[in-house]
C-alpha cells in the first residue's frame, strides 16, 4: 500500500510538472497597465471605410515613481493609438505599436467621442468588446467627449498624475452636484443596449486646459446613437424630476436678493395614470430637503413668513427647471430620459406590455402624455447665524 | 469496552447532511440564473426555484426513507431484494454510467470556466487533467474521507456565497424586483424544469445511506441538508436579479461570478473578487466531482465484487478524461449537461418510485 | 496498519535471530546460566561483557561467617554512597548483630529481605544480569547460590530541571523535563496525584536496552489507544532510540505525510493536561522530549500558554496563530500567482508600485520567490546549528544585509523581501518546532503549484492537502478531527477558546471513558 500510494504522488507531480509549460505567466512588470481608453473617429474616416481610433493610456509604473524615490523624470504614462475598424483588430494593430501588451483588468474609464457616438449602431458595436471581454470590469465608466476623446487622456492634471485618474476622481467627487448625471458604468449601458430604451450618459469637454464635466448625451434606444444634449441647467432639470439628486445648489432671487439653496437630497414621486395611453396622466412631485447656503441681504430669517417665502420661491424655480427640460425631452427629442417607462413597467405592467413599441417611437406615447411638476421644499437650516450683516437703519 | 467510532469506515447523519448540498452545488449555481431569467419576468424566478426545491426535497425524503429502510445494505442487495438481482445489477450499472457522466460534465466545464476567467492560453486539456488528477487522488482514499472533506469544505463555500451577496447588496436595486408575479404559466413551467436539474444529487443517497451509522436519522438530515442548496439558490438568485436586473441577467454565461466580479472589499485589499470566488468555488465543484466519481467506483465495485477499487478507478478515469474532452465547444457542453440532467433526474425518480411500488406488490418487508 | 503489522511480523524474525545470537553465545567459553560458584560466575560476567575497564568487582566474605560473597558493579553508572551506605556497611555491620542462619538458600533470603535495604530483585540469567549492570544496579553474589540479588544504585550526572528553551511561556510553570526518566515521572506526578495515573514500562532498543515508560489515566483514556499503542511499541525494533524521534518514527501512522502526528514537549504541564484530556505520553531514558498521542491538527496550533491567560487573549492568540499558519504556508505563494497569472486582483496603485519595483529585476517572481525562501532556510538552519551569541550575528548579516545588498543590486525586489520576511516571521510564531518545519514544506509545494497554475494551481494543492488530512490518523484517531469528523462540541477549544469553566467536558474525538472532567482537564494541549 505504502508503495502504491508512492507511484500515486510521484506520477502525480511528474505528470503536473512535465506536462505544463507555465502559458499564461507574464511578470506584472511585463504588463501594459491600460488605465482608460478613448475612442475617436480616425482621420481617414469615411462611410465606406469606418476607420476607428484607439488611445489607451498606458501607466509606466516606474514613471509614476515610489514614494521613498521621489520622481525622475520619466512620464507616468504614454499614449499609444492605433486605428482599425473594429477594436479587436486595432489592439491587434497595437500590440506592434509597444513592447508591452495592453492589459485590460485595471481600465476604469471609456471616453467616447461625440462624432463616433453619433453614428448610428457604431458605440453598440464598440462596447460589444468591452461587456464581453472578461478582463473589462463591469465598473469602466463611460463619457462622451465633446470633441476629441484623444485630447482629454493628453492633459497635464495637478495633483495627479495620470489623466484618467484625475478625470475619474472628478466624477466621483461631483456626484454632489445636480449639474451632471452620475457617472454611468458599462454594466449600467449593458442594461440600456439590452432594454432598447433611450438613455443619458455624461458628457465631459475640454476647453483651454479645463476640464468641463457637465451635461450629458441623450442616446436613441434603437440605434443606440446619441440624438441630442442636455446643458447643466437641463441636467438639473432632469435630476430633479427623477430624484436622483445627492446634492447641489438652486440659485434664486427673492426681493431682488440673490440667494443659494443647497439641496441636501430630493425625492420624487411619480404617478402614472395610464388609463387612456394616447394621453396619459404623469405627476411628478419633487419633494427636497436643504439648507439654506447664502444670502445676499439682511432680512431675518427666523420670521417664518420669510422662510416660508423663500421655500415657495425654491419651489418655482425646480418647477421652472424641471418644466423646461419635459418641454424639451417632449417636443425636441421625443425621448423619455426620465426613465417612467420603468415605472410603467414595474407598476402597470400589463399596460407597458401593449404600448410597449408605442412608447418612444410610432404613437410615441410620451411625448403626448401630460406632465405635471409640483414640488415642496423645506429648509432645514440656515446656518449658523441669522444675519452676516447688520440691519440697515431704515 | 469502547470503539473507536469515528475512525470506523462509517458517517455521522451529520456528514451525509452536508455531503448532499455538496454534491447539489455546483456548477450549476454558476449559471442557473441565467436560464431562469430568461423564461421568467423580473424576479419572478424564485417561484420555480422554491417549488422545484419542494418538489426535490420530497424526492430526497422519499429516496432516504426507502434507503434508509435497508439498514447496513449496499444498493445492490436491497435492490435485489425487491426486484430481482439481474435487474438490480442492470439499475446499478446505469446509475454508475449516469454518475461518471455528472463527473465528467462538471470536469469539463470547470476546465471551459477556469479557461475563461483565469487563463488565457492554457489548454483546456490540461487544466481538465490536472482537475481529473486530484480528483482521483481523492477517490483513491477512503470513501469516509471523501465525506468528511465536504465537512472541511462546505463552510467556506458557503461563507464565500453569502460573501458575494452581502458586499452586492449595494448595487441591489429593488426596482429590479418589480413587477411580481407577471410570468405566465409556460414560463413558470420552463423555469421549474431548469430548477429541477439544479437539484439534481438526492440520488447519492442510494448509496451513502449505507455508510451512516445510525439510518434512521437520514430521512431527516437529508431533508435539512436539501434545504441549503434551495436557500442558497433563491438568495443568489434575487441578489443576481436586484444587481443586474432581468435583462442583464438572462445575457450573462454566468451571472454569478459576474455579481462576484463587482464586488467591492471595503478596504480594496484586492479587487477583482470573482477570481477568488471561483477559485474557492472550484472545492464545491470538486466536491461534487469526487462524489460522482465515487459513487461511479462504489456502483461498480459493488457490481465487480472482487476487482480492487483502485484498479477499478484506474481503468475508468482515462474514460471519464475522454469523454470529458470530447464535445466540441460551448454549446456542445451545454446540451449534454440538458441531457444529462434529464436523464439524472427522470432515472433517479424512475428507480425510486420502482423500488417503491414492486417493493409494496412483492411485499418485501425492510430489515431492521 | 499493515505497515505494523509488517513490523510485527519482522519482529518475529528477530526474535529468532537473537536466539541464534544466545546458542553463539554458549558456543564461546562463557555460559549463560548462573553457576553455584561465585569464581565461575564472575569469570563468565567478565567473559561476557569483555572484561571493561569500568567494570568494578569487590569479592568479600559476610563477617563473621565463611560465606564468600561479590559485588560488582560499573564504576559511574552507580551511586557510590549507596553502595557504601548500603550494601558494603550493612552486610558488614547488620550480619554481626544478627542471628545468621547458617544455610546459605535461608542466608540469601536474609539478605535480600532484611539487610539490604535499597530496592532488589533477582537474577536468574547472565542476561538480566548484564541488563542490570548495564542500567546502573548492582550485583550481589553469594557463593553457593545459583541466584543473584540485583541492587538499585542507578546514580549519575544529570542536568537540573530548567525552563525548556523551545518552549517558553510567559505565564506559566518553569519546569521542563531532563534526560533521567525518573525525574521526569517524578515531575508527572507532581502535577498528577491520581492513583489512576499509569507508568508501564518498555524496554527497546535492542543493544542499548533504553527504558520507555508509557502513561496515561485509567478511567480517562479510552483503552484502544493504550493497546494499540502498546502493540506498535512492541514492533519496534532497532539497536539504540538515541531520540524520541526514532520512537516516533516507528509508531507513526503514515510516514509519508508531512504532518507530525505525535506531539513533542518538554513541559510536564503540556503533559499532565493532554493526559487528563485523555492522551497518552511516552518517556524515553535519556531524552528530555516527551511524545503525546494522539494528536490532531488542531494541537499543532496550541500552547499552554493560550490556557494560562484569559479567554479573550487566549482566543486572540489563537487566532493570530491561525493567521500566522497561513501566512507561512501561502503568502509567497499568493504572491507569486497574483504577481504572474492575476495582476488584475492587486489594487491598482499597488499593482503599479510592485511593477514598478519589478523593474530590472532579472529573475520571474516564483524563481525570485525561490531564491529568497532558501535562503531563509539556509539563514534559519545556521542560526540553529550555532550558539546563540554567533546566531543572532547570522541574523543580522543574513536578514539586513544580504537582503539590503540584494534589493540594491536588483537581484530581488523589495516587495519579495517584504513578503519572505513576514513569511518567515509567521512561520516562528507557529509554537512547534515540527510544525513549523511541515509547514514550511508545504509552502514549497504551494510555490511550485502556483508558479505552475496560479490561484487555480494554489486551490488544487489546498485540496490536495485537505484530501490527505481527512485520510490521516493518529493511533487511530483522525487527524482532522474535530473539524472532520465534526464534533461541534469540541469547537469550544480550537480556533475560540472559551472560558476555562466552560469547557467541561474532555474532547469528544478521544472517546475518552470519563467524559466529564474537572476544570483542569479541560486543557487542550
């Protein structure tokens, strides 16, 4: 028996060390860490040949220097691109480009540019590779350049010192303004590809040296190519109306006073009375919660007449912003960015089922239905003091 | 005088407990939710999954209760004892083909999977090999110590799941949820049919009953062990459904390790948790792999009384590598596995409800 | 157990062979019985044993009688006081006063029963004789007797009874077992005062005749072990057991495994509670090191020390050293598979400072992860051969230069230093010698697994080592127990260490006969 289970071990590890060659061990130093791509229309773009380009950002580790050795003047990254007509064959071409194969697991950031995204099935088929692949993380987040995508990997950021870092980090931290749309993952356009619905994604420019994230791209749901953009104010409007607000700030007058209203989170209502589809009863009711951030002049605010005042003035305002951006998803771009199909869907689904084609496109369904914005406000705070100034004699 | 109990060659009902969820999960947890939610709307899958867990679980008490009935007797001697002994060597032969062909199912895709989410240019043929290897190091041992290594196991496999869901419930959204109970009769009927083969594995019971020292209690450990695999799955199930939503879901090979590969460790010691997830889930599809091939070598042993089992394992795991590498490609495997699984479940059932009603015509009464 | 049984069988051979050895014997001029003549028989023990230097006889004849008379004795295996006190004098003095019997059968008996007063027993062969002198006794002829008296002088130098040095606790008893089996029953029983409390003695060693004395508690122990333990004892054979380790080599169950399956220990308190546990201990003459059996898995992870303080720092211990038990054995490994095959699993800004370091280093992660690990092994094997004060210098020039002077000249990266050094460091806070060695081992196995296969590599070899420790047993015991076979009762003292008070009962895997036990027994190892 002994001498059984000595042929056992010994065949076993001779058959485990003879027949393996080690296939996939590569140093990690052999890596090309891909850190973010970006995705632009090649220079010899044309309807017959549809020539892509790809930069990925790849980290020279040695670059980015240790914290004990201080920095030596190499370049924390370099930006390799390379053109083809779909992305299997562009990293194909790229791998001739640098020493060091590209390496997916670590990328965290998907720039489109707003040519390429503009063209119909085209960012379908892009982000085909990245869901597919099993490197890409479900997390890459996505944005659209408004020009070239190639620029915004090329800025010289401070403190950071890896563009796709720092463009990573500001969308993280703006999460708190209501000017941008957070930030919106592969997994989440997963989803949308496969719901065939329209949807947002964020978009981000450069202009002069700065980066500029704010606004967002409305994508058509069956072409999945982007139609139009939402502006900052738009945005706001469009947050409100989904309650999908974390924070941010509402500027208003009251008396001629310039105030800021910083919202601390809002929560919307949404009502669907889908009894008759070809015109149907949306209301939406916004209630938010904030504290009162600045003030331009001297009234009290302990008088609750004053305060009551200003919360119905905050209210016209998110009625306003939230109406001017229905108005434009309705007549403009006849596309529901608000997502109450999903509302439809959850809540009446054997309604959504028989106007489920007729909702965005066809009878178009959203556009006609009626919607009505209400909100209520409450002022939690006002700060620390009643008044920085004093009263003026009067 | 006291024995020395646990170093007999038998089980506690506490082992057989655990070594029928072991067996139960598998590969199958990997990609049961995709197929679920294809045939369901929104979560409505947790209908199927809970009454095809009841419906397995009654099949379990069922095959316990007629095993258990016959204590200190191997499959083959009962069943001969009910019906005639060439008809239970027939039945033992076939469950003996239909276990090495679950060994070889889970063999094979766990050589597809590890090829898809760790390796890139290892072949398939030496991972399956090399998988193929331990496994049989295992079945060389004792047969107790295969039970007892579900003991050292399930705890972790079972502590990496509820892992994976807990650092998910972030990303649950319970939108995803809605609507309820929207699928029509089809769909439930479709998903219950894929639920059912998730559970198949009651049938390793026809033959470790006999190893456990005290019988009687098997119905009831075996009932309870039945239960876990139904709870794992409804839990992975909905936090899958919560996270990705329907139609995400049912586009996924494997939804579970992607719900594993989004999963954050506060901290960030390291990322990219599905690797972990299914490196620790390779000793759950061990486990089930080891059994199958066991009780493959147990059915056989009993049939070729005096052959050693080793030799007996020997001979049949060169086969089982064979036919492990023989379908062509994905979807190959994915129909056998169908295959397969009709057959476990439609012959499991088929010899219990045999057993069952010759055993009651003939009146056969159990001993003991 | 056939490797037992093999040796019983072997031992039957011998037993056969020595009886050749004794017809030899009779074959050269000496006899092997004892004559009436005390000059015939002290010609034939010279004879026998070659006639030594050290071989002391001193013929004298009772006083005040004609009656010739010997002893004789091995110049500093004995205690010359004793001879002197006891047996010269008292002969000499005692016979004066008393009425002797004339008859010299009546004689003898006097003698043995009434004048000598150290502990006796007879002889009847040359053999027990030679065995005698040879442990220390004396021997007492009378002329005319074909029996002899053997006399227990056993007295020489041994070491005082100090803390043992590997294993050291910081609230605890300070006493450790020395080379002289007595002392150390005598230590046992200091800690055991149970009637119950069992010494059996063994002889082995077939030239050099050691003692070995098994004990364990009646009542408590579960009796197979002490008869299974009792029979692999008997199929020991071999010249010397210079070691506990030979013993233990012989009665262990599988040779192969890398795991020790007995329990080595010099501290009487380790002893005394692994045997109210229902353990057994083997002593061996001429060793301080003790082996307990049986032993699981678990055991390798404890200290008394872990019952000494409170349950919280116990259980904090424990923890800690399981934690150190697995860094020692997958730490360089996990490296290694998430350097070459994972990278994708390290955090991106570590992912990126480690390719950083890697940078110039020539050599692939696992053969830089080998270098390194053999070189700490090399480092600990020196330091262990030397004296301390020549020990620690290997440490220093080993751990800080070596390493210093291989990061700069860019053979390693400093990450591999980091990651040998909190490898070996884990690997010392494992509290036995044995163990830590085992473990050790397994972390090469771990290494060449991962640089084959990576992370899928490291499961198979976790598995592998599980399939191994579920087949493993311990005289009978398996050695995964309690994790499998699950005694969740036994849980209560394995990784959590509960409250003393709670832990009332022995563990279940020992079946021990008296399950409940006082607070003291419930000390696990």
């Amino acid at each position: 028996m002994v001498k059984q289970k000595l042929i056992q071990i010994t065949t076993y590890f001779l058959m485990v060390i003879l027949l393996t060659g080690c296939w996939d061990q590569i140093s990690i130093e052999e890596h090309g860490f891909v850190v973010g791509s970006a995705i632009d229309k090649a220079n010899d773009y044309s309807d017959e040949n549809m020539n892509l380009s790809l930069t990925n950002q790849i980290v020279s580790p040695a670059g980015l220097g240790t914290p004990a050795g201080g920095g030596n003047n190499k370049s924390p990254f370099v930006n390799v691109t390379a053109t083809g007509t779909s992305i299997f064959t562009i990293n194909r071409n790229m791998v001739q480009e640098i020493s060091r194969a590209p390496f997916y697991e670590h990328v965290r950031l998907l720039i489109v540019s707003e040519e390429v995204a503009r063209e119909p099935e085209i960012f379908a088929s892009i982000l085909d590779i990245f869901i597919r692949d099993q490197e890409m993380r479900r997390g890459i987040k996505i944005m659209i350049a408004k020009n070239k995508a190639k620029e915004l990997l090329e800025i010289k950021p401070e403190p950071e010192q890896l563009p796709v870092r720092y463009l990573d980090m500001i969308s993280d931290n703006n999460y708190k303004s209501i000017d941008m749309i957070d930030p919106v993952t592969l997994g989440n356009v997963h989803d949308f590809l496969l719901n065939n619905k329209s949807y947002v994604l964020p978009k981000i420019s450069l202009s002069e040296n700065e980066v500029d994230y704010k606004g967002a791209a409305v994508f058509h749901g069956l072409n999945d190519n982007m139609v139009a953009e939402l502006t900052a104010q738009e945005t706001k409007g469009m947050n409100l109306v989904k309650g999908d607000v974390n924070g941010g700030v509402i500027k208003f007058k009251v008396e001629d006073h310039v105030m800021t209203f910083e919202l601390e989170g809002a929560k919307s209502k949404i009502k669907i009375d889908p009894k008759d589809p070809k015109n149907m009863d949306i209301s939406v009711n916004v209630e938010v919660e904030g504290r009162l951030a600045e003030m331009y002049g001297s009234k009290t605010l302990l008088d609750p007449s004053y305060l009551s005042k200003i919360e119905e003035k905050v209210a016209k305002k998110i009625e306003k912003l939230a109406n001017q951006t229905i108005d434009k998803a309705q007549k403009e771009m006849k596309l529901d960015i608000f997502d109450f199909d999903k509302i439809l869907k959850q809540k009446h689904y054997s309604i959504w089922k028989r106007i489920k084609k007729d909702w965005e496109d066809g009878e178009n369904y959203f556009a006609n239905s009626r919607i009505d914005v209400s909100a209520d406000v409450q002022i939690r705070e006002t700060g620390a003091t009643n008044r920085a100034k004093g009263k003026r004699h009067e | 005088m006291k024995r020395f109990k646990h170093a007999d060659e038998l089980i506690s009902e506490r082992e057989i407990m655990i070594a029928i969820p072991s067996f139960v999960i598998g590969v199958g947890v990997l990609t049961f939710s995709k197929d679920m939610a294809a045939v369901t709307i929104a979560a409505d899958g947790w209908i199927p999954i809970l009454i095809g867990g009841i419906i397995a679980i009654m099949i379990t008490w069922i095959v316990a209760k007629l095993a258990s009935s016959f204590p200190n007797q191997t499959f083959l001697s009962y069943a001969s004892c009910i019906v005639t002994k060439p008809v239970a060597l027939v039945l033992t032969f076939l469950f003996a083909v239909i276990a090495s062909q679950l060994a070889v199912l889970q063999i094979r895709e766990i050589a597809d999977i590890s090829k898809q989410y760790i390796f890139d240019r290892t072949p398939v043929e030496v991972i399956a090999l090399t998988f193929l290897l331990v496994v049989v190091y295992a079945v060389a041992g004792s047969r107790v110590g295969l039970l007892r290594l579900n003991m050292m196991f399930f705890p972790i496999i079972l502590v990496i799941s509820l892992l994976v869901i807990v650092f998910s419930l972030n990303r649950f959204e319970w939108n995803h949820l809605f609507p309820m109970l929207e699928t029509d009769f089809t769909g439930y009927m479709k998903g219950l049919r894929s639920a059912i083969f998730s559970y198949v594995g009651f049938g390793i019971l026809w033959f470790y009953t006999v190893l456990v020292k005290k019988p009687k209690k098997v119905p009831k450990k075996a009932v309870i062990g039945m239960c876990i695999p139904v709870g794992l799955y409804l839990f992975i199930y909905v936090s899958i459904i919560g996270v990705f939503g329907n139609a995400v879901t049912s586009n996924l090979l494997f939804p579970t390790i992607e719900l594993a590969k989004g999963v954050e460790i506060p901290g960030e010691i390291f990322e990219r948790f599905e690797s972990v997830f299914f490196t620790i889930w390779i000793m759950a599809i061990f486990n089930t792999t080891a059994m199958a091939l066991d009780i493959c070598v147990f059915a056989l042993n009993s049939i070729f009384k005096n052959v050693q089992k080793y030799k007996i394992l020997f001979v049949l795991s060169p086969l089982v590598y064979a036919n492990a590498m023989y379908p062509q490609d994905l979807i190959e495997v994915y129909t056998y596995g169908t295959i397969v699984g009709y057959i476990t479940f439609g012959y499991t059932v088929f010899v219990a409800l045999l057993l069952l009603v010759v055993g009651k015509l003939r009146g056969v009464k159990p001993i003991g | 157990m056939s490797v037992v049984a093999r040796r019983v069988k072997r031992k039957q051979n011998v037993i056969q062979n020595s009886n050749k050895q004794e017809e030899n014997k009779q074959k050269e001029n000496f006899s092997i019985t004892i004559y009436k003549e005390l000059d015939k028989n002290i010609t034939n023990l010279k004879k026998m044993l070659g006639e030594p230097i050290d071989l002391v006889v001193r013929p004298f004849t009772v006083r005040g009688t004609e009656h010739k008379c010997a002893i004789a004795y091995i110049d500093g295996l004995v205690n010359d006081d004793l001879i002197h006190s006891h047996i010269m004098k008292n002969v000499q003095l005692e016979t004066e006063r008393k009425q002797l019997p004339d008859e010299k059968v009546k004689l003898f008996e006097v003698i043995n029963n009434e004048i000598i007063s150290a502990s006796t027993e007879k002889g009847y062969t040359l053999d027990d004789l030679s065995n005698a002198l040879l442990n220390g006794d004396t021997i007492f002829y009378l002329d005319g007797i074909d029996k002899v008296l053997l006399i227990d002088t056993r007295g020489w130098e041994s070491r005082a009874i100090e803390e043992p040095d590997s294993e050291t606790v910081i609230r605890g008893p300070r006493e450790g077992f020395v080379e002289n089996i007595q002392t150390n029953l005598v230590l046992l029983r200091r800690h055991i005062r149970d009637p119950n409390l069992r010494l059996k003695k063994h002889y082995i060693g077939r030239r050099s005749k050691k003692t070995i004395a098994v004990t364990y508690v009646d009542g408590i122990i579960n009796p197979d072990i002490v008869k299974e333990v009792d029979r692999r004892l008997r199929a020991i054979d071999m010249d010397d057991a210079p070691g506990v380790g030979y013993i233990e080599q012989w009665i262990e169950d599988s040779f192969l495994s890398p795991f020790p399956q007995l329990i080595n220990t010099e501290r009487p308190d380790k002893v005394s509670a692994a045997l109210l546990q229902g353990k057994l201990a083997i002593f061996l003459d001429g060793t301080p090191l003790v082996l307990v059996l049986p032993a699981t898995f678990g055991n390798a992870l404890q200290s008394p020390e872990d019952y000494y303080e409170r349950w919280t720092i116990g259980t904090l211990i424990r923890g800690l050293r399981y934690l150190a038990a697995f860094i020692s054995v997958f730490l360089p490994a996990l490296y290694v598979a998430l350097v070459s095959y994972h990278p994708g699993m390290i955090p991106q800004k570590l992912a990126f400072s480690i390719a950083a370091t890697r940078e110039g280093v020539p050599f692939p992660p696992f053969i830089e992860a080998l270098l390194m690990t053999i070189t700490m092994e090399l480092l600990r094997e020196a330091g262990a051969r030397l004296p301390t004060t020549i020990g620690q210098t290997i440490g220093i020039v080993g751990g800080l230069v070596i390493g210093e002077a291989a990061v700069q000249a860019g053979i390693v990266s400093p990450i591999m230093v980091i990651v040998v050094a909190l490898n070996a460091i884990a690997s010392f806070a494992i509290p036995s010698y044995s163990v830590a060695i085992s473990f050790r081992i397994l972390l090469f196995g771990f290494l060449i697994a991962s640089a084959v296969f990576g992370l899928f590599g490291i499961i198979l070899a976790y598995i592998m080592i599980n399939i191994h420790l579920v087949n493993l047993k311990s005289i009978g015991v398996p050695y995964s127990t309690p994790f499998a076979p699950t005694f969740l009762r036994d849980w209560n003292d394995l990784i959590f260490r509960s409250p003393i008070p709670l832990i009332s009962r022995r563990p279940k895997y020992l079946q021990a006969e008296d399950e409940k036990s006082g607070n003291t027994g419930g000390k696990n190892l």
